[in-house]
C-alpha cells in the first residue's frame, strides 16, 4: 500500500510485488547498454527481498513522476547575511517539496546578541532562525503526503551552544528537527582534563565555560529529553576517503550520511535474515556466497540511480555526479544472529556481525572497482590520495591494489540507514542493525475506504521459531529484545560495525528509564572511545512521555459488561478529557480572561477574549472572541472564533487547536515578537490560546499540545506491546508492556524511537523517511 504505483484515482498500476520490482529494476537498468539482461539481473536481487533499495526508490524508480531518488541532503553553506539566509531557506523547500530530508549547519550564523553592522540592529541568533526552517517543514508536510525530516547541527565552540543544547526544552519547538552537537577532538580533551573551554565566532571570544560543564549540559539535556545527540567531527572528516577535497560539517536528518554543502544520500541494504541457512541449528550460518554475489548487483544498481533520479537543485546533481557516493548497508542484522543462535551484544554476535560486514565492504569496493574499469572512476577520483586515506587504508591489500590500478566508480560505499518501513516490508524483520523491538505487537491498518483494521505482527525469527518448535516452546537466551538489554551492548554494536562503514550508522542506544544519570553519562564517552562516529540515546522521560515498564504476565481480566449508551445530554469521561455527544448548551454568566495582542504589521491590538465553563470542579476552554478596531481581518476572525467555539463545546482533547493555528505558515512572511519569530498572525492567536489553557490549568505548565501528543497522557493513549518470555530460565517474565507516544499522522498510540527516528508501529510513519 505504500509502495506500489497507483493512478491518480487510487487504482493500482503495480498488481503484485513482484510487479513493483520489475518497475524498479527496470528503471534502473535503463542507463545500461544491455538493459533486458540487466533488468532480470536486478529484478532477481530483489525479488526475495534480499536487497531492499531505500524507500525512495522503491516509491519513485520508473513512476515518470518528478520525484528525487535520494532519501536526504545537506544543504548548502548558510551565509552569514538575510539575503543568503533566506535564499537557503527556499532551496530547502524546493528539496522537501520532492520528498528529500535535509541537514543544516548552523554554526555559520552569528550568535544572539552579535551586531549587524549597517542597520543598526542585534542578530537574533541561529536558533530564531531554525525556527522558520521548522515553520517552512510543517508547511511542506501539511502540504502534501511527504513527511518532512531536518537534522541542525551546531558546533560545540559556538556561542549559542548552551540555547542550543536545552532548545527542545521548551515542549513544541523545533519539532521538525532532529538537533545533534558537533564535538571535536580537542573539546573531548578538554573535557577529559577538566579545561576552560572558549565559545568562538569569527575569532573573537564570546565566553569560556568549564568543558566539564558544558558536556554536562550536553548529556543532561539528552538524559531529561533525548536531545541533543552528538556527532564526532573530527573523527568524521579525518576517515572521510573524500578528505582531500571536501569538509564535512552536518549529517542527513538520521545521522547516517555525514555530507558536504549540497551532498545527496543514496541508500541500499543487504537483508542479512534472508542469507541465513540452517536455522536455530548447530548449522546455521550466513551464505556467504550468496552474500559475494548480491552485494556487486546491488553496488551497480545503486550506482545507476545516480544516472536514473532526478534532483531538487542543479547543485545536488552536481555534487552526486562529481562522487558517486552511495551507501549500501544492512538490516535485519538481530534476526539474522537470532536464527544463527547468537545473543545481541555478546562476544559472538560481535564475531559474527564482523566476519559479516567485512565481507560486504570488501565485495562493495571490489564491486565498484570492477564497475570503475567498465565504466570510469567517478571524476574527482584523485588516486594517490585516495588510497592514503585513513579509511582506505584498513582495506585489504589486494583491494587496495586494484583501486589504485582500476580507480574506484564511488567514492563512498557503506553506510548503515533506518529501515523501519522497508524491513516491515520485507517480513518484518529487524530495523538495520537494531535489536529487535517487540516479538508480537498489534498494528492498525488504515484501509483505502477509510476503516481501520487490527493486524498482528510478530518478528521475522520470532514467527519462524513458533512454527518450527511450537507456540508453547520456551525461547533460548538468544532472544533479547531493546528492553532487556544494556546500553554497553547497544555500543559494542555500533562500534564493531562502524569499523566497516565508510560513512555512518543511523542507531538509538535505547536506555532503561532507571539508569542513573553517572552510568547513562558514560553511555557516549564509551561510544567515542570504541571509535564511534556519532551517539544518538534515548532514554523514556516526562518530557518525551514514553514509559518502558517491565511486568510480570498478568491474568487475563473477565470482561466487563457493557453498559448502556449515555443518554444525548450526558457526557463520557476519558481520563481528563470531557467528550459529549451534544454540544452543551452557554451558562448565562462565564468566567474568562482578555488577552491584547500586538501584531507588529497591524496598527491596531487584537483583544482575544477566552471564556471557561466549569464541569465537574474543572475548568476547561468554551468559547473566543476576537475584537480589534482593524476591520481587514474581521470576516475571517469571525468565522475562525466561530469554528473555534464549535468545537470547544463538543468536548474531547480540544488542545489540539492550538497546535493546528501554531503551524500556520504565512507566505507573505511572520513577525518578530519577543525575541523569537512567529510565522503568522494565526500562530500569535494559537499562541494566546496555548498560554489560557496553561493558566487555567486545562494544559499542564510544561506542555503544549506538543506534549499532549508525546505525553501519552490520557488512558487512552495507551497501548501494550507485548511479546513472549525472553528466557528459559523466567518463562513468566514477558518483554515489557509499552506505553508508547501517540503517533501525529495516525493518532494512535505507536510512536516509539530507534535509529535516530520517531518510528510508529502502528501505521508506518517514519519521521525520517
């Protein structure tokens, strides 16, 4: 349903699955010189879902429509200037506008305070500006089906550093964004020898803070909400094969493809679960032929789609045509050691993920040798240099020998991407290199006509161990899912298979909720120290909602008797929102409060008016008013306090109102109000709304609807997603019911993080894809 070619009127082009690989295959193999052969060649790749091109391809390869190939960018350089500013901010429209996420540095941007010389003005700092980045994102998402996904980057020596750290603090900012903090060598040193560290722009010294203090924040702020996540620059660009002639200053929004101004994320993996032979026996094992014969057939068609996709920007093509640069990776790597009896995390699901992953770069490299010697090396292939890069020269001597004789067609290779959707896709198998999630889940289906259908899912091994040793089985140790693991294990995994990466890994080290803060701390100094490239945690907290709570099994309830259907005057309670079935009719007198509004275009104040009923001791939103003596907006504020009011009085969680006007998105351009830009004159009045519903206590002070849809707090919002005992030994202990966070395109509660992404497991939203 996500995937296949459908007309214009939702009837399906693609009949079959099969059919959809066939449209990618042979879309691909159009700019070869033997496109038939070549078309049966990928077609057979895919076609038991051994080789999973990312989303985009799948979605977009041979439709004729003018989409991007490409997953994600980074965009270009920011200039330090409103004119360049701005001029950024359209080019990341056009790219989403075509389904491709992005990445920003903003470090280039003059910190809050700063003066801007010839207007007689102070900057208002990087972080007022990623705030119209996130007002244009939601523009393009609700615009069209696309999600919209960003990465902000902002360096660890830059003054607004600390703002930046504790942004996502404040519930409902910058929710476009994934932010990381780039961290250098020296800034892990000085953190190490407890130094003075100096914040810098353009040379000149802002301020010095203790490094110590500053890693703190860093980590405290993660700790609490889960931003920011960090990425090890130095390291980044010192492995780059590239280093000779680019550098590297942001990531794509999941954090796998670090990229240069106007780099492309062209992505590809290797369905590990399918290789596996022999199954739960003293046999199984990867089919490492196998293995050597995909891996080429895949490099190519990654490599034709450079040729095949079209590009948001002139710039992008560019870029991609000048490198070449593709990232092949893996997933269903847990399920693959499941069925090969290895435990995630132990010393031999290290050996093996090793041994697996140094096969594939070492075919990959080869691979694009061969394709170089057909084809040519991509054109700012430069050999000498090439083969003295740091990541190069961990090849075997052999492919080094045949880079140097042949050249190289990509200049990267590898990289580890999410996989949420396309490992669903392929039998559910695990998502990239993550543990598995959930063994057994119930997932809701949005229908073509509407209707909503439960469908449970299990995982890939899980379903084949049920069928070959019975539902009763008990499972053996090496069923380990997120919730029963250690972070360290996350991080010896990341590490062992960032050894054969070229660029990044997109991961979550999922922590327990009880971690104390001195051990969740070292969580990312043992990243850095086992070679990490980047830390992305995520650890269940008030502000993100989510709690992960380990129980017993529990006996089933008797169901209760159904009670007849309340009367039409009568209202239902659900947790502590009011639902009513009619609207309830006005009290003669109301209390309420009248809010002035200054909206700096208008020459008049907008008097906004909000009135509370009070229902069972609890006071809650009833009505608007808007008043101003600016008659140019007078119908439209009559009609939209009208519908407001409607609803208000129909009951049920009406907080989403105020993120609804919040994210109105005025082309003409927002305001500055207090320091901060405001987007439109509707986002002021939702803003208003918020602020009432915080005083009256109808909101909770930290929370903004944006909060209500991560809280997860009402009742209803809960889900259990359970799956079977994880050990011989503790049969009764089952893996941990889950209250996730509601999802913001299905509703339902499902919202749950891995690989750097709000995933749901309900209806395949993937923030990042």
């Amino acid at each position: 349903m996500k995937y296949r070619l459908k007309m214009l009127d939702g009837q399906p082009v693609d009949k079959t699955v099969s059919d959809t690989w066939t449209r990618v295959a042979k879309a691909l193999a159009e700019v070869e010189t033997n496109p038939a052969d070549w078309t049966r060649r990928f077609a057979q790749a895919l076609s038991n879902f051994e080789f999973l091109p990312a989303g985009r391809i799948i979605a977009g390869a041979g439709t004729g429509r003018t989409v991007t190939l490409f997953n994600c960018f980074v965009m270009g350089t920011i200039p330090d200037d409103m004119g360049g500013i701005f001029s950024n901010l359209r080019e990341a429209a056009l790219t989403m506008q075509q389904g491709g996420g992005i990445g920003y540095d903003f470090s280039t941007l003059r910190p809050k305070g700063s003066p801007v010389l010839g207007v007689g003005a102070d900057a208002s700092g990087p972080l007022s500006f990623m705030d119209v980045w996130d007002a244009m994102c939601r523009t393009i998402m609700s615009a069209g089906h696309r999600r919209g996904a960003m990465m902000a980057t902002l360096r660890c020596d830059h003054p607004d550093i600390e703002a930046f750290i504790e942004a996502k603090r404040e519930a409902g900012r910058l929710r476009m964004f994934n932010l990381s903090v780039l961290v250098t060598d020296a800034f892990m040193t000085a953190v190490r020898q407890d130094d003075a560290w100096p914040l810098v722009f353009n040379g000149s010294v802002f301020k010095t803070v203790p490094a110590r203090d500053l890693w703190d924040r860093i980590m405290r702020a993660t700790y609490a909400y889960a931003e920011p996540g960090v990425i090890f620059i130095d390291r980044i660009n010192q492995q780059n094969n590239l280093w000779y002639t680019e550098s590297i200053s942001a990531t794509n929004p999941c954090g796998e493809q670090p990229l240069p101004p106007y780099g492309a994320c062209l992505l590809g993996s290797i369905n590990l679960a399918a290789l596996v032979r022999d199954p739960f026996t003293e046999q199984a094992r990867l089919d490492m032929d196998r293995l050597a014969e995909l891996v080429p057939v895949a490099i190519r068609m990654m490599d034709n789609v450079v040729d095949a996709s079209r590009f948001p920007l002139p710039e992008q093509q560019a870029e991609a045509k000048a490198k070449r640069r593709i990232g092949l990776g893996v997933t269903g790597l847990a399920d693959a050691l499941i069925l090969c009896r290895a435990r995630y995390g132990s010393e031999q699901a290290v050996s093996l993920t090793e041994q697996w992953l140094a096969a594939l770069r070492r075919h990959a490299y080869l691979a694009s040798t061969g394709l170089a010697a057909e084809k040519g090396a991509f054109p700012l292939f430069d050999s000498e240099k090439f083969v003295e890069g740091a990541n190069v020269r961990t090849l075997d001597a052999d492919v080094r020998e045949a880079i140097a004789k042949h050249g190289i067609r990509n200049a990267l290779l590898t990289s580890i991407a999410p996989t949420g959707t396309i490992s669903l896709f392929a039998d559910n198998i695990s998502s990239g290199i993550e543990p598995v999630f959930a063994y057994s889940y119930d997932r809701t289906v949005l229908m073509p006509d509407g209707s909503r259908r439960q469908e449970e899912v299990s995982d890939h091994a899980y379903r084949l161990f049920r069928q070959k040793f019975g539902e009763d089985a008990p499972l053996p140790e090496y069923f380990v899912d997120v919730q029963t693991l250690t972070p360290a294990a996350h991080v010896v995994m990341q590490a062992v298979a960032q050894r054969y990466i070229d660029s990044s890994i997109s991961k979550t080290i999922n922590c327990p909720e009880d971690l104390s803060f001195e051990a969740f701390k070292d969580v990312y100094v043992q990243a850095y120290d086992l070679g990490c490239k980047g830390c992305t945690t995520y650890r269940p907290n008030d502000i993100t909602g989510s709690v992960l709570a380990v129980k017993k099994t529990e006996p089933k309830a008797e169901p209760k008797p159904r009670t007849p259907a309340p009367a039409p005057s009568q209202m239902q309670e659900a947790g502590a929102i009011v639902y009513m079935t009619q609207p309830l009719d006005r009290p003669e007198v109301l209390p309420g409060q009248t809010y002035k509004l200054r909206w700096p275009e208008s020459d008049h104040a907008l008097y906004i008016t909000l009135n509370d009923i009070i229902q069972d001791g609890r006071r809650r939103p009833f009505e608007v008013f808007i008043n101003s003596k600016n008659m140019e907006h007078y119908a439209w504020t009559v009609a939209l306090t009208r519908m407001i009011s409607a609803v208000f009085r129909r009951g049920g969680d009406i907080a989403f109102v105020v993120e609804e006007l919040k994210a109105v998105f005025d082309p003409r351009g927002g305001q500055w109000m207090g320091g901060r830009y405001v987007p439109s004159l509707l986002a002021a009045i939702g803003e208003v709304i918020e602020r009432h519903m915080i005083e009256i206590g109808f909101l909770p002070e930290h929370k903004s609807h944006a909060g209500y849809m991560t809280g997860d707090s009402k009742e209803s919002a809960r889900q259990r997603v359970n799956s079977k005992p994880s050990t011989e030994e503790d049969p009764g202990d089952v893996s941990p019911p889950v209250r996730l966070r509601q999802c913001p395109q299905c509703g339902q509660p499902g919202l749950l993080r891995q690989e750097g992404c709000d995933l749901c497991a309900n209806c395949g939203y993937s923030k990042c894809s």
